[in-house]
C-alpha cells in the first residue's frame, strides 16, 4: 500500500492528475461544500464535475464521426455558387479531437481545458473534487468491463455502510442509446477486482481526516 500526501501526481487508469487554473477553480468551490449533508454534498459534487467536463467527448466523437461521414462527397454549394464543403471540414476536425480524448493518454488538464472528457477523466475528476468536498467515508475509483473490448470508469462512494456507484458518464450523455448500463444493468457491480498494470486509488476517512491510498492491481479496502 502506498499512501498519497496530495491527488497531484496520481494516475487513475492512465489519467495523470495535474495542476491547472481550471482544476484549482473547481477545487475552491468543492471546498465549499464540506458543511453540507451527505446527499446534498453528492449532487453538488456531480455538479461541478459536470461543469469542470462538460462535453462526453466519447459522445461527441461518434455524434461528430457519424455527422462527417455522411457529408463525405455531398458537395454543398454556397451563397456565392461554390462548392462549401466547411461544415464536413469541421464534423472530422472534431471527430478527430473527441477520438484522440478518448483513446490516447493525456493528463486531466487537458480535459479541463477541453472541456471534455470520457469516463476515466470524468472518474479522477470526481475524485479529487469529493475528496475536497470530504464527501463520505470511503471512496473507490472504480472499472468494470462494458464488453470483451471496452471497460468503464466509475466512482463508488461509502456514506457510513451505504454504497453509491457514480457514473459521471452515463450522466453527461444527451443520447442514452449510449448508456451501456441500460444494456447491462448489473454493469456497476461488475467491478475488476484485480487488473495487471494499474494503481488503484481510494480514500478512506480516518481520525486525522482523509487519506488518500493506492495498490498495485488491486484496491486497499481498508486502512
């Protein structure tokens, strides 16, 4: 077990938390939130996660992708009689922006400057600000498998005995076909309890506050 003295440098499936203006914003308000009652510190926590990410990037690059390829050879004639072919320039400019979110690494300042993010961004987001907020009692950065190919980042928090899985991606989505969980309903319960080549991350509360821990493969359930 290895124990964090702060979030910055940690990196929850493939996601490096780092410094920026746009986290150390998000992280003031959450501070806020620390007086508040549980349930009234989750939604507001979810809030600003959904503020700092506001754009499901993984969304966006099928909306985007979809969009270009369907304006791929259709030449659109302009006002001034020549052929206009902007608005599918930008659906594969952003297509391409979204793709590269969602399948290469980068840290979560880039998805703070983005403004978007797929579900291992909106994860370690979520964490930092509930730590921040002192939200609950333990908290777990969670994966668990869509299918043979794809997995998913969530967050599991403890207020007392009572667990409450959070899915800042499927609550970002405007379209809800991409809700995977309304396909596999027992998606969150599905949880990796070990994956080679990760840190799981977590924070538990203890008599001199929160403490942010990690293990190799595998979570540390207590301290």
């Amino acid at each position: 077990m290895q124990t964090h003295e702060s979030y910055i440098g940690i990196k929850p499936f493939t996601v490096l938390v780092d410094a920026s203006p746009q986290l150390e914003s998000l992280v003031s308000q959450a501070r806020e939130l620390r007086s508040l009652p549980f349930d009234e510190k989750l939604q507001r926590t979810k809030q600003l996660t959904h503020q700092g990410i506001p754009i499901n990037a993984y969304e966006q690059m099928i909306t985007c992708g979809e969009k270009a390829d369907g304006l791929e050879g259709v030449k659109v004639i302009g006002s001034d009689g020549k052929i206009d072919n902007s608005e599918y320039e930008i659906a594969r400019k952003n297509s391409a922006k979204f793709e590269g979110i969602v399948f290469e690494e980068h840290p979560l300042s880039h998805a703070l400057q983005e403004g978007a993010g797929c579900c291992r961004y909106q994860g370690a987001l979520f964490f930092v600000l509930a730590y921040e907020a002192q939200l609950g009692d333990k908290h777990f950065i969670q994966s668990a498998p869509v299918n043979e190919r794809v997995n998913t980042v969530f967050n599991q928090v403890f207020d007392g005995e009572k667990m409450h899985d959070i899915s800042i991606f499927t609550e970002s989505l405007k379209d809800k076909s991409y809700d995977y969980s309304r396909q596999n309903p027992n998606i969150f319960e599905q949880v990796h309890q070990t994956r080679s080549g990760y840190n799981f991350y977590s924070y538990h509360r203890t008599p001199s506050g929160l403490v942010i821990v990690s293990e190799d493969a595998r979570h540390v359930k207590n301290i």
